[in-house]
C-alpha cells in the first residue's frame, strides 16, 4: 500500500486507475496471513492516501460497498479531502443501518461545507438515538454555520431534531 501511495503522481497509475473499477482493485490477492476484510481495508487506505483526481470516483464508488467497514473508510476518505462530488451518496448514507457508518457520513456531511446537507441531517438527527451520532449531526451543523437553515429544526416534531438543532 505504500509503495502504491509513493506513485500517487505518476502517469502510469493515473492510467491504471482510470481503467479500473474500485471492486477491481479490492479483487487482488490476499497476503497469507491475512484475511480478505483486512486486505480490503488496506486496498481502501492506499486508494484514500493517493489524493489525486484518478482515485477520488473509485473511493466514491467504495461509499455503495457491501461491507460497513470499506463504507466507513471510504467516507473518511471523502471527508478528509472533503470530495464534494460525493455529497449525494453522503447524504444517503446517513440513513444507513450500521451506526458507524451514520456517524461518519454526518463528520463528512459538515465538512463537505454543503449547504445541502442541513435538512439530510436534521432528518437524520430524528433517528439519531446514540449521544456520540446526536453529538456527530450537530457538529456538522455548527460546522456549516447556517443559523436560518439550522433553526428549522427547531420546528420539528421529532424531540431529537429539535435538541440537536438548539445544541447547533
């Protein structure tokens, strides 16, 4: 994985990239020893790490994974070089069925500075039943610094709306 992140610039793995998908690149082989989440979750990493415009779509793509743990990496990697072009997927993932995943699509929704996400969170602040997801949705909120767009929470009927809209 590092000695793929040391290329991030070159020609070569520019061209390779933009001829793969991100399940061709999660398709390799397996390290004896190793076990097959891991090595994804190693692949995931080493797409993140290269920050150039060739792996931002297939760590895009990762954000539809089947397993929870490449989604979450894969929104980290979103977050961290806050990919605006991913905003939907984001937004949809905030409705996800694991909890960690919901959390870090609502750090990445903030970070994104999208406008668009205020109403996607405070729909999901409705659902948010764990303090540390209430705690992640009304960051993003502060976050993006829209007090008018944040105040119609306020107006919610869900109770956990309106609290996570009066703590933004």
């Amino acid at each position: 994985a590092r000695a793929f992140a040391k290329q991030r610039n070159s020609a070569e793995l520019t061209d390779f990239l933009a001829k793969r998908d991100a399940n061709d690149i999660l398709a390799g082989s397996v390290a004896r020893g190793c076990d097959p989440l891991t090595a994804d979750l190693a692949r995931t990493w080493a797409l993140i790490s290269l920050e150039n415009a060739a792996s931002q779509p297939l760590v895009r793509n990762l954000l539809n994974h089947a397993n929870p743990r490449i989604r979450q990496a894969a929104l980290h990697g979103v977050s961290l070089h806050r990919d605006a072009a991913a905003a939907p997927q984001v937004f949809a993932l905030l409705a996800d069925n694991d909890p960690a995943v919901r959390r870090v699509a609502a750090e990445a929704s903030g970070r994104l500075a999208a406008p668009a996400a205020i109403p996607h969170l405070l729909e999901a602040a409705a659902a948010a039943e764990d303090r540390i997801l209430q705690h992640s949705i009304a960051y993003a909120l502060m976050e993006l610094a829209d007090a008018d767009a944040t105040r119609a929470g306020l107006a919610s009927a869900e109770p956990r709306t309106v609290a996570v809209a009066l703590i933004a």
